[in-house]
C-alpha cells in the first residue's frame, strides 16, 4: 500500500500507513522498503522535513538505511533548496 503512495505522492498516506506498523517488529528487507516508500512519497511532494524525520526513525527503529534512503532525502533537501540539512 505504501508503495502506491510513492507513486502517487500521497505523503500524508504513506505517513499513515507507517504509522500503523509502530510497535511491530518489521524484517530487515521489509523495514527498509516500507521506509524507503515513505520517504520517496515525500521527497515527490516537497516535504523534505519529513523525510528527514524518517530517516531518523529508521534508525531509531534499528531499520538500516540504504543508498536509496539517503538519495530520497537528500533529493527532497535539494529539491527544496534545505541542501544545508
């Protein structure tokens, strides 16, 4: 579910949809998508803050970051001209 907010830069759903999975245990793989997912759908829409905060909640979650997590972030940051975040 979340990766069609990704494509359809539903953010605010995405952010929802994560929401949901506080306090469950997410497999590696599975963490790291559903975040990645997240954070894409908010990099489209210009919502670099809260992408920056996802970032921050996989690790607090002990979900790894990937290439493609720090890419999103930094697009979103770029994007909308926070490159100093």
């Amino acid at each position: 579910a979340i990766s069609s907010c990704e494509a359809g830069s539903c953010w605010s759903l995405a952010l929802q949809l994560l929401a949901e999975t506080d306090g469950q245990l997410l497999s590696p793989g599975t963490g790291t998508t559903i975040y990645n997912n997240a954070i894409s759908a908010c990099q489209r829409r210009g919502q670099w803050r809260q992408a920056l905060s996802l970032l921050s909640r996989m690790r607090c979650r002990t979900v790894q970051p990937v290439l493609i997590s720090y890419q999103a972030v930094l697009l979103a940051c770029q994007e909308s001209k926070q490159w100093q975040r």
